[in-house]
C-alpha cells in the first residue's frame, strides 16, 4: 500500500527569537543573582578579564602597568578599565546579542581559563540598579583604532556609533550607569566602595575608588592576599594570617592552617574555630576564583566532617556556577575537597605529634568533629583516639586512661542505660563507658585495635545483677509480702521487683530498663489490642516475649529496709511507687504520662499519710 503524497508545504523560513529584556532582567533578579548589588560585580569582572587579555596582547608589560578605577558621586556610576577594549564590529557583536560572550572569541577562546566569567550575560546584571548603560570602548588590538559607543536601555533598544579616537585616550573601557531612584542603596558612594572591597580585596589588578570629592583615589586593594605576601619571620606570618581569619570571620582562630594546592592555584588559610558548633551544622566558606570574591557560604569546598573549620581560599581553577555565586560540582572541585581535607588530617596529626597544649584546646571544642572523622579514618582512629574524652564510671576521661585501671571495657548503648548503672557499676568496681553518645559506642569497641591488651564488651543486664548479692533466704521470706504488694502496684509498667544488696548503700532501688525494652512492650502491646485483621497478623509475627523492666531494691538503705517491713498494704504499694517513681526520675529519661501521674500520686499519698500520723 503507498500513501498519497503530501501536500507541498511552503519554504521554511528562519526567524530570530524576539527577547523581553525587562522580562529577562526580571529573571535574573529573582532567580539568578541573590541580590542587586552583583552588577558591580560582574562590571569587576568583565574590567579583570579586559586587563587580563590586554597583558596577553603585551607580556612585557608590568602587572601593575593596566588597572581599575571606580567612580560614584551618587548621580552615576562609572567602572574604568586599560584592558584591550573593543571594536566596533565587537560591540555589534557581543553587546548587542545575548548571551554572547567576548571572552568566546577565537584568539581568547584558547586561554579560557584565564578568565572568571564565561557566560556573557554579565552586562544584563546593571539593568538591575540602571536603566540605561553607557559603554565608551577602545580596542588595544588595532593601534589608532577610533573609539566605539554603546548606548543599551532597559526597553531592549540599544544604538552604537564611532567616535574619533581624541573621545578615549588611551585603550580600554568605561562602563557608565545612571542609577534608578530606587536604586540608591546599592548605587551610593559609600555602599560602592564597600562592594568594590567585598567583591576585589584579593584581586591582582591595581583597583581605586573615587567618590567625586576631589580626593586622591583610595585604594581598593593596597596589599595582595596575606598568604601572597613575605614576611621577616614564621611568627610574623602567623599572627597575620590569624588576624586576617579574624578580621573575614570576626572570630580569634584556635589555629590558622594553611592551605596550598599548586595543581589548582588554590592559597588560602583555615581558621579552627575557637568553640564548639552544632552538630552536622556546616559553615559557609569564603571562595575567590583569580581573586575575585566568588562566594562566601560555599560549604561544598570541604567536606561534610570538616565543620570545625572557616576558609578562605583564592583559586584558579575552579569552576563557577552560572551566577558565579557558587561552584560548578565537576571531578576538579571532587579533588580539591580531597586534597583539602587532607591537610586538614596533617594538621591534626603535626598537632597530636608535637603540640599537646594545641591539641587539647582543640579536641575540648571540637571532640565531636573528631569522633565523625576518626570513625572513618584509621589514620585518625590510631592518632587521636587515646586522647578523645569520653564519659565514663571514672569520670570524663581519655581511653587511654580509663584503659589502664580496666582491661576491660563495657559500653552501654543509649546514655539512659549509662544513667541507670554508673553509680552501681563503679562502686561494683566496673569499667563503664557511656557509648549513647554519636560515635561513642563504635569508637569504644576499635579500643582495642590501638591497645590489644583491652578488651571490649557491650554491657549486658545480667552482667551488672550478677555483681548484686542476694539477700539471705530469712530477709527475702520477710520481705515477700512487700515484695508481691510491689510487683502487683507496678504490673502496670510491666515491671518486676527484686530485693539485693549492693554498694552504694544510699541509692535506694535500682530500674532495669531499656529502650529497646520499652519498644518491645508498647510493641506486643498493641498487637495484643489489635488481636485479628491485618495489622494484629502483622504484629503478631513480630511479637517476641517482650523483656520485663527490674526494679532492683537496695537491702542495705535504710529507707528500703523501712519499707519492707510496712504492714499496711495501701501504704506498701504507695511506697513502691514512690521507689519506682525516683529510680525512674535518676535515670533521667523521659517518663511516660502514666509515671508522672504515679509520682505525683505517691508524693501527695505519702504526705498525706505524714500529716494524719503526726496529727
């Protein structure tokens, strides 16, 4: 079967997208750049990367030969550069269409690296504050070449003409802007020659500001960075470097590290921070890409364990996002945080190796930081994990310490157990060590990798009763009534009562009672009010025999002993609940509702009691 052929369509024709410019600009406001203040940013930029093709053109030329000038009396805004300047078919060309950059062109495309911006759309960022934008430009390419003028407005018009080469003197380019009235928080003198120093402290163009005044222009960067820089002595540097970290982060560093990535171009320092900081919470880093001030919450610089740390680092390499606000992820910046944190791990390890003072101020703040590292790290783990202070029967102490008084370690699982059993344990003689903690119980159980003579066990319930010494069979016939009484007041709460001795005598009653317990309870609970249908099936085949709670009384308190020998049953149970209500209160987990109504219940009943007697 054949079709019929089709109908001859008319010759297509090629048409050009029409482009909204205040639809564009509006775009880029509100989903491109953070904030209005960015266009003197990207005229920076554009004024670098001129100088930077100019000294291409002439390589013998001082570096200090070509620069920046900035110019703000309040009425306009004019950025003035000796780059290589433009042409008139330039300016036809890459002003006059968007999204085409000049730094494409084809001598320049071959040194693309050499320049920050890459995306030709940086001159649209002054219709943020402008409306219109006037550009007066020389091209250093051409000797005697005239001067071009480029007049483009907000409504999407632009008009471009020759001037005689008497209209710019030398080569190079003026941006000039005529602020809009609502404009004036980011177009004002003072607040442009703040963004001036924000965005082109570090840059390595000669930069000045003048605000109309009549004035000598002020320098915007009088000095290179501070790593750049040579001083008489390692002190001297030091304290520079730390006073640099104080002056970007406006804290006093513990330490300043200094970071050196020749393959990147990448010099900067890092500041330990002087106090601890929230865990997981990770802290913005001050990047600048060939000196100009890239970002200044880039996290991804470093990685996510790194949060005891504040950067500021000076790139080459590195590669920024669209809105040059952010690093582009790509294998470079995957290796440059590699290599970062590994001076961070040098630092450590010169620190554990030769300042002890150093170190210990250090893993005080941040032991945390540390752990999560040293977890992962077996480099880490052998260096640092004798000195990292944990919680234990002893007291806050090393492994290393705590290791020598007991060669064998338990580690309880949630820091509720830990409370439960410390005071019991230590006068038991046992080694405990409170694993709750984020890394705590991993790190304890690689103890024995760094001191093989230590052994290292999770604590069992039955290991501490075991250390609790029965009580005579004539003490436990005469507490028996009390003892059933108990049981029966706390059945509620799925919880035994026993009767032992042990050391101290002041704690009254012992609780038994784990998370992993509770859960399982509440757990065979529900299954049990669910009995049928689905979800009962279900739970059914995930009920075990749920682990009873033990509450453990103390024979050698006198209050127990007092307690045991109550004849009257309401005052027994009362009594109970009252043991039960405080040994839950040391534990300090949170309680149930039902164990606040029990505790509230048994102080008022056992204060009324007291009156009535006394009375």
């Amino acid at each position: 079967m054949t079709l019929p052929d089709a109908p001859l369509s008319p010759a297509a024709t090629d048409r050009t997208f029409q482009v909204d410019l205040r639809g564009l600009v509006d775009l880029l406001s509100h989903h491109l750049y953070s904030s209005p203040r960015v266009y003197l940013r990207e005229l920076l930029q554009n004024a670098v990367d001129a100088l930077t093709a100019r000294h291409g053109l002439e390589p013998s030329a001082p570096a200090d030969a070509f620069g920046i000038r900035l110019y703000a009396d309040g009425s306009v805004v004019r950025v003035e550069d000796d780059g290589v300047g433009l042409t008139e078919a330039d300016v036809h060309t890459f002003l006059a269409t968007i999204g085409r950059s000049s730094k494409r062109a084809e001598k320049i495309a071959e040194q693309r690296g050499d320049f920050i911006g890459q995306f030709g759309i940086g001159l649209l960022s002054c219709f943020l504050v402008a409306d219109e934008i006037h550009v007066l430009s020389r091209s250093a390419r051409t000797p005697d070449a005239p001067a071009v003028e480029w007049r483009g407005r907000g409504d999407g018009s632009y008009t471009v003409r020759t001037l005689p080469a008497s209209a710019r003197s030398r080569p190079g380019t003026t941006v000039t802007l005529t602020p809009r009235t609502d404009a004036g928080e980011w177009t004002r003198p003072a607040q442009v020659h703040a963004l001036a120093r924000h965005f082109g402290s570090l840059l390595r163009h000669p930069v000045t500001f003048d605000d109309g005044t009549g004035g000598p222009g002020a320098p915007v960067n009088p000095e290179p960075a501070p790593w750049a820089r040579t001083y008489p002595t390692p002190g001297a540097r030091s304290r520079t470097l730390s006073a640099y970290g104080e002056e970007v982060f406006g804290f006093t560093p513990l330490d300043t590290i200094e970071l050196d990535l020749p393959a990147v171009g990448l010099k900067g320092i890092a500041c330990v921070l002087p106090e601890a900081v929230p865990t997981g919470r990770r802290h913005g880093h001050r990047v600048h890409v060939k000196g100009m001030l890239l970002s200044e919450q880039a996290e991804e610089i470093l990685p996510e364990w790194a949060f005891f740390v504040r950067c500021v680092v000076d790139a080459e390499s590195l590669r920024p996002t669209a809105s040059r606000e952010s690093l582009y992820e790509d294998d470079t910046l995957a290796a440059v945080r590699d290599a970062l944190a590994e001076r961070l791990r040098a630092w450590i390890a010169r620190a554990a190796a030769s300042d002890p003072d150093l170190l210990a101020r250090f893993l005080q703040a941040h032991h945390l930081a540390v752990k999560s590292l040293a977890v992962h790290d077996d480099e880490i783990l052998r260096m640092l994990l004798p000195w990292l202070p944990f919680e234990t029967t002893d007291g806050h102490c090393t492994l290393d310490e705590f290791a020598r008084t007991h060669r064998t370690v338990l580690v309880t699982s949630s820091v509720e157990e830990f409370r439960q059993v410390a005071a019991i344990a230590s006068a038991a003689g046992l080694g405990v060590v409170n694993g709750g903690y984020t890394y705590d119980r991993e790190l304890v159980h690689r103890l024995p990798e760094i001191r093989p003579a230590v052994s290292v066990a999770d604590l069992d319930p039955a290991t501490l009763t075991a250390h609790l010494d029965p009580v005579d069979r004539e003490t436990e016939l005469a507490a028996a009534a009390y003892l059933a009484l108990a049981r029966d007041a706390l059945a509620v709460f799925d919880c035994d009562v026993a009767l032992r001795t042990f050391q101290p005598a002041s704690a009254p009653a012992l609780l038994m009672d784990s998370r992993e317990a509770r859960h399982e309870r509440t757990r065979s609970q529900l299954a049990r009010e669910q009995e049928g249908g689905l979800w009962g099936d279900i739970l059914g085949a995930l009920r075990q025999e749920a682990p009873r709670a033990q509450l453990i009384l103390n024979q050698l308190n006198p209050l127990v002993r007092t307690a045991v020998a109550i004849d009257e049953p309401e005052l027994a149970r009362t009594s109970a609940e009252a043991l039960y209500g405080q040994a839950a209160l040391l534990s300090r987990r949170p309680l149930r509702p039902a164990e606040s109504s029990l505790i509230n219940r048994s102080f008022l009943d056992l204060l009324a009691h007291a009156l009535r007697k006394d009375s």
